[in-house]
C-alpha cells in the first residue's frame, strides 16, 4: 500500500482526531516532501514544471497535515 492511500485510509478513520494518528501523517507528509523536493532538483528541463508543482502540492499536504496535527495536539501540550 502507498504511503498516500495509507495516509488516505488514516483520513477516513473515525479516530483521524487521535494525535498519533495526526502525527504518523504529518511525518508521512514530510517524507512526502523530501521525496518530491528530490524528483524535482533531479528533474530534467522537460519535466522541471510538473517536478516543481508536485513539489508544491506535496508542501501544501505537509502545511495541511501539521495543522491538523498542532489541532489536535494542542490541548495535550497546552
């Protein structure tokens, strides 16, 4: 299973307000980045564009997923 439809599945479980659960996505949304940060610095001129925008969609997931993590572990640490 890929880390996106594992990340998904986590989504769609009731418990997703768990901060363990938030945490393991924002840390498979980290990995995520660098993966895409890779593709792109590594991309041939021909595919630098659609690199680039992946690599900024995959920022994006990360910013959305460390949002969702800092929701919900916010009481804890508070």
């Amino acid at each position: 299973m890929s880390a996106n439809r594992v990340a998904a599945s986590l989504r769609e479980w009731p418990a997703a307000t768990d901060p363990v659960i938030a945490y393991a996505e924002w840390r498979m949304s980290c990995t995520s980045v660098w993966a895409a940060y890779r593709r792109w610095s590594n991309a041939g001129k021909a595919d630098a564009d659609v690199a680039h925008a992946a690599y900024t969609a995959a920022l994006d997931r990360e910013d959305a997923a460390a949002r969702a993590y800092s929701k919900v572990a916010d009481p804890i640490f508070s």
